[in-house]
C-alpha cells in the first residue's frame, strides 16, 4: 500500500513562489506574505500536515489583509496541487481500497438484511400459529363459559333489570340537571367566547379601518404628491416652449427685419445705379450729338474754304487775294466742345462709385 508523504518547507515555499511568479513579478503584498508565511513555517517544529498549512496560511492571512481572498484561496490551491501531485499514487489506492471498503459494506449489510428479514418473516409465521391455537382456545373456553353463564345472566338480568330501571330513573334525573347545569354553562361561555370574539372582531375591525384610513390618506398624499409634480412640470415645459416660441419669433423677425432691410437697400443700390446709368446715356447722347454739330459746323466751315479757294483761283492772276480770318467764333466752339464733353467721365466715375458702395452695404446687411 502507498504512504501519503507530507510537503516539506522547500516544496511548500516553491510551490507559493511558482504561484506568486507566473505573471513575472511579485507585487509588494505577495512579498509582504510569503516572508510572513515562511516566518510561521520556519516557527512550526511538527510534520507538515495539510491541517496545519491551512492553519499557518489562515495565520498569514490575519497579519497581511492586503491579500485579496481570491488570492488567497489560490495560493492555498497551488500548495494543495503540489500535495496531490506528490501523493497521487497514494491518494489514488486510498480512493480504491475505499471503494472497496465501501462496496464490502455494503454486501454485508444487504447479507444481514436478508438474513435479518429472513428470521423476521420465520417468526412472525410461528407467532401467527401460536396466535391462532390461543384464539381458538380462547374461543373454546369463551363459548364454555358463556354458554354457564346465561342461565345465570338470565336469572340475574331479571334481577338487574329491576334494579337497573330504579337506578336508571335515578341516573336519569341525576343526569338531567348535569346536563341542565352543564348546558347553562356551555350556554354562558358560549356567549362569553361570543362576547370576546365580538369585542375582538371589532377591535380587529377598527384596527383595519384605520390601517385602511391611513393607507388612504398615505395614497392621498402621494397623489397629491405626484399631481403638483406633474402640475409643475408641466407648467415649466409650458414656460420653457413659450421662452422658445418668443425667441423663435424674436429672431424671426430680426430676421426679416434684416431682410427686409436689406432689400430696401438692394433696391436703392439698384435705383441708384439706374439713374446714375441713365443720366451717363443722356450725357453720352448730349456728348455725341454737340460732337455731331460741332463736326458738321467744322465740314461746313471747311466747304466754305475750299469754295473759297477755288473761287480765288479762278480770278484774273494780278487780283489780289484775299485771304478771310477764321470764324470768330471757332475759339468759342472748341471751347464749349471741350466743357460739354468734359463731364461725362466725372458721371461714369460717380456711378462707379455709388455701385461699390450699394453692394458693400448689401454685403453688411
């Protein structure tokens, strides 16, 4: 049979630090713990037994609380697969022979059964027998003996049923007034355990008709309760959709203000563009039509030379010629050409400048 071999302080060590480094480092409460595991390990002078690792990591536990349970119960867990590891043989033969002990048990005791309900079934048939011959022996005997004992019985009926009909009669009065008395004082407890569960059965009755009242009034107030806070909420979603129908119908008509405001604008820009483009074509009409005049002055003028010319040519070679001075008034012309022509670009330079300004006001706007 395999023995169970107990950890020793190494592969219980080992098995905490295997535990303790699998993620790669051992944090400072892990730390804190081992060094004060080992400190009772170091301190324990027995075997050590799963009982008292359990014990010495309880111990460790109580002065290192920085250990989470869940840690705690793994740490314990590692030290007990390291156990079974070791003592698997062992642990696997104690489960057989257990089993098997179990299944020994177990024969014997269906064994002893049917032997016990074996034994039970033999004496209850010799009981069932030796009942039977005593009933009927009794029956026998009773048979005997009541067969004496009528005549007797006839002759002492006689004689009993004479007595028995005075003592009855005296029973029976007797019995009347106990039954009498008897009644009488069932008739009053009766009324008395009436009167009680009347006198309950109102106290339970106003006791649930003020259980019921306050419950009411209790429901009442919570209603109430319930109403003026939806009343208020209400009141405030109304207050809060009026706030924003105003500013919605504030800023709608800024903004048509706005637009308005702006069309006017676009309209005068416009107007004024128009009338300034209009009095640039009159301008430019009256321009071209002194031009024209001026032009057909200026043809006439020189036909009238040419004319002239042709004519002197024509006279006799000796005649002096006379040569006429220009129109008295050409200076005058081209002066009032150059006035007249002079302010159409002054117009066209204001117009422009009026256009700029108009759309820089529609761009503000």
């Amino acid at each position: 049979m395999e023995t169970v071999e107990e950890l020793n302080l190494t592969e219980i060590l080992t098995a905490l630090q295997d535990f303790m480094t699998q993620d790669g480092a051992i944090s400072t409460e892990q730390r804190s713990f081992y060094q004060t595991f080992r400190q009772h390990l170091n301190a324990h002078e027995d075997v050590f037994r799963l009982e008292d690792i359990e014990r010495l990591l309880a111990a460790a536990k109580t002065e290192v609380p920085e250990i989470s349970e869940e840690e705690f119960v793994d740490m314990g867990e590692a030290i007990l697969t390291r156990y079974r590891v070791k003592n698997a043989d062992a642990i696997n033969e104690r489960i057989r022979l257990a089993a098997e002990e179990e299944a020994r048990k177990r024969a014997l005791a269906e064994a002893e059964r049917a032997a016990r309900e074996e034994e039970e079934e033999r004496l209850r048939a010799e009981e069932e027998e030796r009942l039977r011959l005593e009933e009927e022996a009794r029956l026998r005997a009773e048979e005997e003996a009541r067969q004496a004992e009528e005549a007797e019985r006839l002759r002492l009926e006689e004689e009993e049923r004479q007595r028995q009909a005075e003592e009855a009669e005296r029973l029976r009065l007797e019995e009347e007034a106990r039954l009498r008395a008897e009644e009488e004082a069932r008739l009053a407890e009766e009324a008395r355990q009436a009167e009680e569960a009347r006198l309950a059965e109102e106290a339970r009755q106003a006791e649930e008709a003020e259980r019921l009242r306050l419950e009411e009034e209790e429901r009442q107030r919570r209603a109430e309760e319930a109403r003026l806070a939806e009343e208020a909420r209400l009141a405030e979603e109304a207050r809060l959709a009026e706030e924003a129908r105003l500013a919605e119908e504030a800023r709608l008509a800024e903004e048509a203000r706005l637009a308005e405001e702006a069309r006017l604008a676009e309209e005068a820009r416009l107007a004024e563009e128009a009338r300034l483009a209009e009095e640039a074509r009159l301008a430019e009409e009256a321009r071209l039509a002194e031009e024209a005049r001026l032009q057909a002055e200026l043809e006439a003028e020189a036909a009238a030379k040419q004319a002239y010319w042709e004519a002197q040519e024509n006279l006799p070679g000796d005649e002096a010629k006379i040569v006429p001075d220009l129109p008295s008034n050409a200076e005058a012309l081209a002066t009032e050409n150059a006035s007249k022509s002079s302010p159409l670009p002054k117009i066209i330079a204001g117009a422009t400048v009026v256009v700029v300004l108009g759309a820089l006001g529609a761009m503000l706007l």
